[in-house]
C-alpha cells in the first residue's frame, strides 16, 4: 500500500543529508552565530564581473523567451570550441547539448541509457544525486566500494569484476567529489576499452575540470570519442545559480537526447546562456585562473593541518575543492561528529553518509570554499571541537 499517496520510488530516494546540514547552520546564522562553511560545494567567489555584465544585457536586450532545446547555437559553438582549446579534442557543436545545470544533464544521460531494472557502475564513495537519479529512473546504481590503493576511482578491474547483465553503463568522476581525485589518460583510455568490450556506455562527470591542482586533467573525449561527458558553468566558472550545464554525446544520440530535453524542461535559461558566452572571454579566464591558485593555497594549508590533527586523508586530492577524510581516531559516527561541531564550534562539513555506503560513518568532507582566514579559524574550532 502507498504511504499516503506518495509514489513508491519516493521511499528509496536518499535525502541530499549536505542540504540538511546547510539548513541547520543558516538557522545558527540567524540567531547570530558565526558559522563558517565547509559543508556546501559551492565556491564562495561570486560569479565573475564579465558574466554578470553579459546576463544584465541578455535582460536589457529582451532575451528572457525559450530557446532550441539543445541550447544557443553560439553557446553550444563556444563550448565545442573549447575543447580545441583545453585539450586538442575537436567536438562538433551539433553534439553539444546545454543543459539547465550539470544535473539536468545527467538525468538526460540516464533516461537514455538506462531502462527500469538495468543498473550503473560507479564509485563508493561519489556524488548522492546520481544514484537517486537512477532509483528515480526505475533503475539502480550498482556501488563499487573504492578506497586509496585505487584513489577511489573505479579501475577496468573493478568494472569487469562487477559487471554483470543488469549493468548498462559506468559513471566515472575525474575530478571526483566527494574525493578531488583524478583519473589519468591511461585510466581513461583502459576504462573506455573495458566497457565498450562489455557493451556498455561510458559516461565521465568532468564537472571540476579547470580546478586543477599541479596537473591538468584530462578529458575522456581525447581517448573514447563515443564517451558522454558531463560538464558545468557551475564550479569553475562560479555559476552555481544560474543553473547552466552542458554535455557531449555521441552524434546518433542527440535526436533523442532533444526530444527528451523537449519533454523534461523545453531549454536552459535563456539569459543565462546569453551570461555564458562571457565565460570563453579573456578577462573571465584570468579570474578564474586566479581563483583557482586561490583554492590550491587553500588546499595547501588545510591538508597538512587536518593531517596533523589526525584525520586520514592518504590521497592527495588533485582537483575540485574537497577533502575527504577519515576520522576513525576521533569517532566511530561521522554524522554524530558533524552534529557536534555544528552545534558546539559553528563548523558545518558533510558527513560521508552522503556519499555511499562504504565506511561511511568513518568519513567525513571538507569543502575548503572559505578564505584562509576562516580556515585558519575553522582549524582552531576542529581542535578544540576534539578535546
């Protein structure tokens, strides 16, 4: 029997538990306490100048109507062209489809590659929406437990090893959240070629691309050009809000990749998608490469000092903006820690519930999206939140 009226598959969807912890530490907020955030990942740079300046003469010049459902031909031409740029790939902007955010583009990518029953490979511990997704879909994410000796990445081991008939296609993150952790040309490479063996679709979340660290990451598109990939003007370019994606996909997939985005939310924002086409520009580059040597200084100081406060975290993340961390020496229930610090030190970060199953109560994510000083602060709360 239906618990009242709601559909079945609501039983199964996970909360997104980060949302949760976000809520409580606002409502600190409004009771005066200093809250400092390390929960939410969501850059704390606002969107650069450029864009804005783009999105206000969308609006002044009345683009505020529906668009093509696969998004602005400039845009998409601008996101193809970028390819060439970053990583020597050349895509066709017919194959390039702008999604109302990252998530929208994943929902398109499992609607139509996955049926009722089938199932997804992908890493435990990853991103919480993605399985939801799926259960959403009528289909299932099968988790593959990953930990350091893999960088908690899948390998063409792990996905062979688990495969099996229900499986349609594999889910990888390079750069990974909740980990930072990427996945090198030959890892792409051996991947690919397992799971097109299998039968399968590969499909890579390339959505930290540009908040890299010491390296520079590659894309799947430069070894498996019938990959899809997953991207976002969300992180790098910090438009969480104006809630703009993208994805690649292979040329006999877009008619219907289309008519699915007709059916599911008619086009992206229009004005946004106008915004966008700045984020290609010169000036916007700058700033964002100068925000991302600010989130490497960040990454800097926060690792050794988390590592000298006895959290493990023996990978070391090379992109995105998280740590992940075990925190076994201090607590057997990573939710009750996180409650406490919140409550306590007015330090909010993610518990590892969100992310999987595997060791999820001795793990815990650090979003180092504050300045050095509120890290600086939030490292003395951490000490003292322990003792």
């Amino acid at each position: 029997m239906r618990r009242q009226g709601w559909a079945e598959r609501t039983r199964d969807i996970q909360a997104f538990h980060v949302m949760s912890v976000l809520a409580r530490a606002k409502t600190l907020q409004a009771q005066g306490r200093d809250v400092i955030h390390m929960e939410i990942g969501e850059p704390d740079f606002a969107t650069p100048a450029p864009i804005i300046r783009a999105g206000q003469a969308a609006l002044d010049n009345g683009h505020t109507g529906y668009t093509p459902a696969l998004g602005l031909p400039a845009l998409r031409e601008a996101i193809a062209a970028s390819y060439a740029h970053r990583y020597g790939v050349q895509v066709d902007p017919g194959r390039v489809v702008v999604t109302p955010g990252g998530s929208a583009a994943l929902l398109l990518i499992a609607s139509l590659l996955v049926d009722p029953g089938q199932s997804v490979v992908m890493a435990d511990p990853s991103y919480p929406c993605n399985r939801n997704f799926l259960r959403l879909l009528g289909a299932n994410a099968k988790m593959i437990p990953t930990g350091p000796q893999s960088a908690y990445q899948l390998t063409p081991e792990l996905i062979e090893q688990h495969w099996d008939d229900s499986c349609s296609a594999v889910l990888a993150a390079s750069p990974a959240n909740p980990t930072g952790t990427l996945l090198s040309k030959p890892q792409l490479r051996g991947m690919a070629d397992t799971v097109r063996r299998l039968g399968g679709h590969l499909v890579v979340d390339e959505i930290y691309h540009g908040l890299t660290y010491d390296c520079e990451a590659s894309s799947v598109l430069e070894v498996a050009p019938d990959a899809f990939v997953l991207n976002s003007f969300s992180k790098y370019y910090g438009m969480t809000g104006w809630r703009l994606g993208w994805l690649i996909a292979p040329e006999a997939a877009i008619p219907e990749l289309e008519k699915l985005a007709q059916n599911l939310y008619i086009c992206a924002p229009h004005m946004a998608q106008w915004a966008a086409l700045a984020a290609f520009e010169e000036e916007t580059q700058a700033i964002c490469e100068e925000r991302r040597k600010a989130f490497q200084a960040r990454r800097d100081f926060l690792l050794p000092a988390l590592r000298d406060l006895g959290f493990g975290i023996p990978t070391t993340p090379q992109g995105a903006f998280y740590l992940y961390a075990d925190i076994s020496r201090h607590s057997a229930d990573s939710s009750a820690l996180c409650r406490r610090l919140l409550e306590s030190e007015y330090l909010a970060i993610t518990p590892g519930l969100d992310f999987g199953d595997y060791r999820q109560h001795e793990h815990v994510r650090f979003a180092y999206t504050a300045s050095l000083d509120r890290l600086g602060q939030a490292v003395e709360r951490l000490e003292r939140g322990l003792r």
